[in-house]
C-alpha cells in the first residue's frame, strides 16, 4: 500500500517550493525511523488506550437494519473516540512523532476547527505549545471549535489573506513552517498535501480498519462504507480491505445539487486532475484551473481536493464513490437517532445515507459496514437550526439575553 516515492499511480508527490524540500524529506526520514519502532508503537498504542478510548465499538444495528429490510448494518463507532471523531487518531500520532523528533512546537491549519481541536487535544497531553491557523471568516462561523482550542491551551490565529478561509490557513501554516521547521512540526489534518503526509496519515488512521477486522472476524463483509472529505477516516479504514473481496464505497458530498459550486463531488462529477497545494489529485477547479467554491452542509466534507491514494483507488475502479445531498443526510441522522439511539457527525451521516440506499437491495444475509467517523454533538448548531428553527431561535434568543442580564449585573 505505501506509495512509490510518494506517488500513487500518478497522483501525489510533492509539488512544493524550495525551502519546503528540507522539512518534508526530514519528516520522510523520521517517519520511517520512528513508526516501526516498538518503543514508538508501544506509547501510542498506550495513549490510544489511555487518552483516545480504543479499540472503538463496532455496533449491530439491528433495528436499522431491520425497517430497511435488507443488508445487515454494522456501525463502527469512531465517534465515540475522545473529542468525537476520528482526527484525534492522527493528531495524536503526529504529535507523539513531533516529540521524537525533538520538536518543541506544533503548528496546525484548520477550517471547520475539527482538526484543530484534535490537534489542540494532543499538544495539551503531549505538553507541547500548539499554534492553530485559521481563517478569519472560519473563526467567526465556528466559535464552538475556538473555544475549545483555546480551553486546550492553543494559540488561535485569524487569518486575514485572500478569501480569509481554509485555503489561506494553509497557506499561513506552510509560511511558517518554512521558517520554523528546525523546532516547529506542521501537523497536517488529512490524508492529503505533499508527501510523505498521504502515507503518514493513512497509517495513524489504518487503526479504524484493523480494529474492524478483529472486531468482525467471523463476519463475512460485503460492503464497507465511509464519507470522503480528504480521505483520511476512509482510506484508514479500507487500507486493511484492499486485497479483500468486499466493495469499498467513498461517499462525497453531493451538497444542494450537480451545479457546480453547489457540492464537493470530485470524483464522480466535477473534479479535475490538477496541482494544488503541494499534490496532484482531482480538484474541483474552474476553466482558469483554479480552485472552484464547494457547498457542503457538513464542514469537513466541503474541501476541493482529494487525497491521492483515493484518488489512485477510484480512478482504477477499486473503490466506487457515491454522493449523497444535504437533504439525503439530515435524514440519515434522524433515521439512526431514532432507530439506534446515535447521532452520526453530518459527515459520517452521508455515509449512513449511501448505508440507507444500498441495504435495502440486498440480501438478509448480507452484511455492510459504515464508518461513523465523528458523532453529532458538535453540529447541534447546523441540525437543530435545520430541523427546529423556530425552537432553536428562541433558545439563542434567550441564551444572548441571559448573557446581557450578567453583565448588567457584574459590570
Ligand atoms: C474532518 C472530518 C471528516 C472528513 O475528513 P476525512 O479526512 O475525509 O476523514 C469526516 N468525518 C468527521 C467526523 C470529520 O470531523
């Protein structure tokens, strides 16, 4: 599975300026220094266990399954991982090999703020400062996420260039680096970016899937399912089904509709092969070859880009990719709150909708898997405003004004 000097197939490498050459190939060797090593392997299996919660549970969602009347489904409950979604696998594992490197400082890009967070998370285990780059607009829209950076001790850094979004947050983050690399590690939040990051990432995250093959040892899957935003929660889970014969589906946001600009549909509609940010992958890029807007209800499917292995994997057929629509989501979330009693991430709700649409055409004794890479709580402002909007208005109204009574009273 790893890459061919960083390529797979023909996607990946590693496009980058000059002075970004240095800190990668150290990275690369560190890397491959450290990870085999059992004294490495030991404190983060220690950690995960510890820290992280693991092995996460895989659930039998019998009442699911059961009113759809197919397929058996299965939920791996990465969700239930410490700060709620599979990032913290990652984060963790950069951070611990940041420690060994020798790095006393970890910087981060972020845009919804869930990586962010889980970045935030490790360095404050890890006692390592933590510096988050954020765009100024992300800062305004996610406070939640802010807030809780900051709680971890991180240092939360508005971004004011271009677009004031993801894409300049990258940017900032890689400015720095170039010039703190000697003490600073840029712990990058998905499968994606120049290497060796594809591969790095993939191997903190491949715990999801080997857990899955331990945990249904006696079960003979058919399908396994995960939402794709960068890659990284499916390609850690499919890395251990590869060379299996199950089908493994890719779910991509299909937003508000086909329009461009409406969804994050790389690769089975609008994406383009392209270079950007440091790797060649699909984009969804305009006739100019630039980075297209994406529409997303869930925030951490919305990127432009793909990682390179999944990439590799739909263009050869090995993985299929699906989208589904915001709509389609919602209602997957409330058919597993109600039916199951879990309340997926708008993230992992699309693989639950792709879960919906397929068990339904198969037989009894089927058997699929969906990967519930984050829980719900953290979108209570985007679900409750979508499915309660005159309740949840009130509720704000009421919390704004009770913070206006307090101040009146303590000045
Ligand atoms: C960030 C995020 C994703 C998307 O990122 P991947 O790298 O594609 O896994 C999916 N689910 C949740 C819960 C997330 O927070």
């Amino acid at each position: 599975m790893p890459s061919r000097n960083g390529y797979f197939g023909e996607f990946g490498g590693r496009y980058v300026a000059e002075v970004l050459r240095r800190p990668l190939e150290e990275l690369e060797e560190a890397f491959h220094r450290f990870y085999p090593d059992p004294a490495f392997q030991s404190e983060l299996e220690r950690l995960r266990v510890e820290y992280i919660g693991r092995p996460t549970p895989v659930l039998r969602a019998h009442r699911a399954s059961e009113e759809l009347g197919g397929a058996n489904i299965y939920v791996k409950l990465e969700g239930l991982a410490n700060t709620g979604a599979h990032k913290i696998n990652n984060a963790m594992g950069q951070a611990l090999l940041a420690r060994m490197m020798g790095k006393t400082r970890i910087i981060a890009e972020t845009g919804a703020g869930q990586h962010g967070v889980a970045t935030a998370a490790a360095c404050a285990r890890l006692g390592l400062p933590c510096r988050v780059y954020m765009g100024e607009v992300d800062v305004r829209r996610q406070r939640p996420n802010v807030f809780l950076m900051e709680l971890f001790g991180a240092e939360v850094v508005p971004v004011t260039s271009g677009t004031r979004t993801l894409k300049d947050a990258v940017n900032e983050a890689l400015r720095d680096w170039a010039a703190s690399w000697e003490n600073t590690h840029y712990l990058l939040g998905s499968a994606l970016g120049p290497a060796p990051f594809p591969d790095m990432v993939r191997e903190f995250q491949s715990v999801i899937g080997r857990e899955v093959r331990e945990q249904l040892r006696d079960v003979k899957l058919d399908a396994i399912l995960a939402c794709v935003g960068g890659g990284s929660n499916a390609i850690g889970l499919f890395s251990a089904f590869v060379d299996e014969d199950v089908r493994l589906i890719g779910v991509e946001a299909g937003g508000r509709g086909p329009q461009l600009g409406e969804n994050a549909v790389r690769m089975t509609q609008a994406g383009r092969v392209g270079i950007v940010q440091g790797y060649k992958s699909y984009f969804i890029l305009d006739d100019d070859g630039q980075v297209e807007r994406t529409h997303s209800v869930s925030a951490g499917l919305d990127y432009a880009g793909i990682g390179p292995e999944l990439a590799f994997l739909g263009k050869s057929g090995r993985v299929e990719f699906q989208s589904v629509t915001d709509q389609e989501t919602l209602d997957a979330l409330k058919f597993f709150a109600r039916t199951e009693g879990i309340v997926f991430a708008l993230e992992s709700a699309h693989a639950g909708a792709a879960a919906i649409r397929l068990a339904p055409h198969l037989p009894r004794k089927a058997n699929i898997l969906v990967n519930m890479s984050g829980r719900g709580d953290k979108d209570i402002f985007i679900t409750a405003k979508a499915l309660q909007p005159q309740q949840w208005r009130d509720f704000l109204l009421s919390e704004a004004a009770s913070i206006s009574e307090a101040e009146k009273h303590h000045g």
